[in-house]
C-alpha cells in the first residue's frame, strides 16, 4: 500500500505506486561527486538499506500499538485488533483498503516470553495468519492453504527461548523479538457472513505463555505523547538523518539479530560503527554524510522498481512481484517492498498486480473515467486461484469511489455473466453500462483512477502466475 500523511500501511502491494514516489535520479546528482570513490559513505548507504524494514517495522509498531485500547486499525501490544467491516469512500485513513477480507492483527513482543495464539475452526473459509519478524519476513503463515481449517493453537516463541509448551500448542520460533500477526479472513460483506466472520474474529485468543489457560484480562495500552500519529511512517523514517537512524538501528539490533546469511554485511557494518548487541559508535561515521546517507540511500531503494533485475514485472500493463515475504540477502527487493507494500504475504499466498495506465500502440495513458474501457477474460481464463481475486478501483490517491450501486471491487461473488462465448467481460468506466451489463461493471471515478488485482493463493500448477503460465489480459480503451 501506498501511505498517506495520516496512514499505515498494511497489507497489500501496489508496485505501480513506486513510480509515482520515486524521487529525482540521485545518482545522476552533481553533489554526489564529493562522495565519489568514498568507500565509508557507500557503505553506509548499503547500511542503511540492509536496515531500512527493521527501523520501520519499530516506527509502526510504535504508532499502530500507541493507544490505550483497542480502536480502529490500532491497539496495544499483546491486544488483537479486529477490524469489523469494509471502508467506504469516506476512509482515508489507510490507502489501498479491500474489500475481501476482513483484518485481525496484532503486535506482540516474544522477547520476554512466548505468546499464545488460538484460531477457531474456520472450516471451509479461506483465512491466513502470517507472522512476519522485525525484518518483514513471513516466517509462518497458519491459514487455509497450510494448515486447514480447523481450530489450531500456536505459541510463537522469541529467539534463543527454550522450555516446555502444554499440550496440543504448537511451537512457532520468531527469529526476532517484533512479530506482527496480520491476519486476513475472507468476508463477502453481506450482513449475514459480517455476523459470521466477527464471531469468528471473537474466538481468536492471544495471551502470553504464563496466562494461557487462565482468565487474563489484557493491561491498558500506555500512550507516549513524545510518538508523531499524524506524520506518515515512511516520512518518520525518512526524515531522521543517519545518526539518529542508525543508533535506531543498532538499538533494535539488540533483541532482533541479523540472520547467519547477513555475517558479510555484519561485517561490513561494523566500519562505520554498527555491531549488534552494541550501541551505535558515531565517532566512526563521517560528520559529512548525515544527511546525504539517507536521501541516496531512500533514492537507491525507489530506483530498484525501474532496475530490478526481474524483480518486478511488467506484463500487459500490470505490475506485479512474485519476490515478498522471503527475500534471503535481497536488501534491496526487502527495502522496496517494505517502502511501498509493507505487510506484503509470501508470493504463495497472495500476488496484487496493479495498472496506473493503458496502452495503445506505443503510448501508455493514465486511466481515465472520461474513457471506457473493458478487460475480457477468455472462457476459462479467469484468475487461476484457490482462494479467491478480485479487481479493486481506487482514484488516484488509493482511495475507494464513490458510486451510484456501492460496489468498490469486483469478483467471482458478483455473479458475472459470460457472453456467448463463454468469455467474460469486464466493464471499467463512469457511467452504467446498461442494467443487462451492470453485473460485470466496476465503476470508475470521473478523473483519475488505478486498478489492483488480489490474486490469494494463486494456483501453483499451469495456468498460474507464479510461473508466467497465466497471463493477466490487458485493460483495453473502448
């Protein structure tokens, strides 16, 4: 997701989005020439790079969790948060929201001990929990796909914890102490299943390891005034310069330790004063590139949308990534997505192609509701998934439309009518299409406006678009 002054991101990846935050090409810049050959400040440049999901997991952990209870998108830590119905065109408060699945997350801290996390039976209803550590890697991901649906118990322990769990709880090892569980329920938004989905939202349990099976009554959240929660994250994190960033860094390095993969850049770090388990030494930090470090290293990460090396596609319009939730030593790809999409699932669970623009020859154009325009799935050529895809609207700051029948996606749940052929269409634009297409309409702003495809649990055999097999058909002008 894109973010916003007032916003979090969670959840979604919209990569197109990077293109219109990408700043100026820094490389390109003429006061990057006193740093040229300067091996200190590239150094920490990749430095920061390496830490930029980890300093901004802590900024949103801290915003998210700095409320005295549970309201919204926001609770303490250890309290789960239970979103209970989809926005309308009047949020702003999150841009890119959806309407398919209903949020029920939570931040925890498992350095100190293990916490406990129940999920009721969900039988046939697609759900996923996936835990992300400090780092934004998906380390577990309990859900419909992986473990069924019947009711399951995990306790998610913290680094270097050892002991015994009570029976019928299973061990999930978080490699750091932040964990964020993000969890995502399938809802079709009608009142009945919204009745359905919140008792099951109410039979999820999260108790640290020393309260489970006892009554335990959740502390009130405590509020820190000095915690900005109005200022966007990414602008947070951006604005520090790379003292303050990296004594950040080297602080939450302390309880959310590298891996064995990063012993090269462990190594690389310590030149310019970083070395977990220590505090940040700055006397090894040259004075002149406080603030230039930031800026290029911010720069470096925007410019690895255009220059990924096949990390992101580009196909028929559609922007996509198959590279989240695991990204081994690709700092980069790890920065990027945590910049633009953070929260974002393994590939395996979840892929959000998105379109800002049509083609027309050799042109590109951004989507206009002055235009029509019609995206055709062949017979049998729909999105090939197990969980379910839709094709969401937003105007052109992510935010849902406005519309005449209320309806902010479109999906298989719309009971879409296929033509003669057996392909069906999909009808993009302004105004009605006719009450005899309106099932197959997805209403477009007059200005503006940007697609997002969810594609949850895609297939992993042919056709899929895990391995390019299925082909997302182009958005085509009327």
């Amino acid at each position: 997701m894109k973010v916003t002054r007032r916003a979090v991101s969670i959840g979604s990846l919209g990569l197109l989005a990077a293109s219109s935050l990408s700043p100026a090409h820094a490389f390109d810049d003429p006061l990057l020439d006193p740093f040229e050959g300067k091996t200190d400040f590239w150094l920490a440049v990749d430095a920061y790079i390496y830490g930029y999901p980890l300093v901004t997991m802590e900024m949103t952990r801290r915003v998210i969790t700095n409320v005295a209870k549970v309201k919204g998108t926001k609770g303490p830590m250890g309290q789960i948060i239970k979103v209970r119905e989809y926005p309308d065109s009047s949020f702003t408060d999150v841009t890119a929201p959806n309407a398919d699945t209903l949020y029920t997350t939570a931040f925890i801290d498992v350095g100190k001990e293990p916490w406990v996390l129940s999920i009721p039976e969900m039988k046939d209803r697609y759900f996923l929990f996936p835990m992300l550590d400090g780092w934004t890697t998906v380390f577990e991901v309990p859900g419909k796909r992986t473990t069924g649906g019947g009711a399951q118990t995990y306790a998610i322990t913290g680094p270097g914890w050892q002991g015994k769990l009570p029976e019928g709880v299973t061990e999930y090892k978080s490699p750091t102490s932040i964990v964020w569980i993000l969890g995502r329920i399938y809802c079709t938004g009608t009142p009945e299943d919204y009745k359905a989905v919140h008792a099951a939202q109410d039979q999820c349990k999260l108790v640290p390891l020393s309260s489970y099976g006892k009554e335990w009554t959740p502390p009130p959240g405590k509020i820190d005034p000095k915690i900005d929660m109005k200022t966007a994250v990414r602008e947070q994190v951006n604005k520090m310069d790379a003292v303050e960033y990296f004594a950040l860094l080297s602080k939450l390095l302390k309880t959310n330790p590298p891996t064995a993969a990063d012993a090269e850049m462990v190594e690389k770090m310590a030149e310019i004063g970083i070395v977990p388990g220590k505090d940040f030494d700055k006397s090894k930090l040259d004075a002149n590139f406080v603030k230039r470090i930031p800026e290029v290293a911010f720069a470096r990460i925007m410019l690895h949308f255009k220059f990924s090396d096949g990390d992101i596609k580009d196909i028929n319009g559609w922007g996509y990534t198959t590279k989240t939730g695991i990204y081994g030593t690709n700092y980069l790809q790890r920065a990027l997505v945590t910049a633009i999409g953070l929260g974002a699932n393994r590939p395996e669970d979840a892929i959000y192609p998105t379109s800002t623009k049509s083609k027309d020859g050799l042109f590109s154009r951004a989507y206009s509701g002055s235009d029509d325009y019609i995206l055709t799935f062949p017979k049998g050529q729909t999105p090939p998934v197990k969980g379910f895809w839709s094709i969401t609207m937003y105007n052109e700051e992510y935010f849902f439309v406005a519309n005449p029948i209320n309806r902010y996606s479109i999906s298989a749940r719309q009971d879409l009518k296929p033509n003669a052929d057996g392909s069906i269409d999909i009808y993009i634009q302004n105004k009605s299409p006719g009450a005899d297409k309106e099932s197959n309409w997805l209403p477009a702003p007059k200005g503006k406006f940007i697609l997002m495809m969810r594609l949850y649990w895609p297939d992993d055999s042919p056709p899929s678009i895990l391995d390019g097999s299925w082909v997302i058909p182009q958005v085509k002008k009327v």
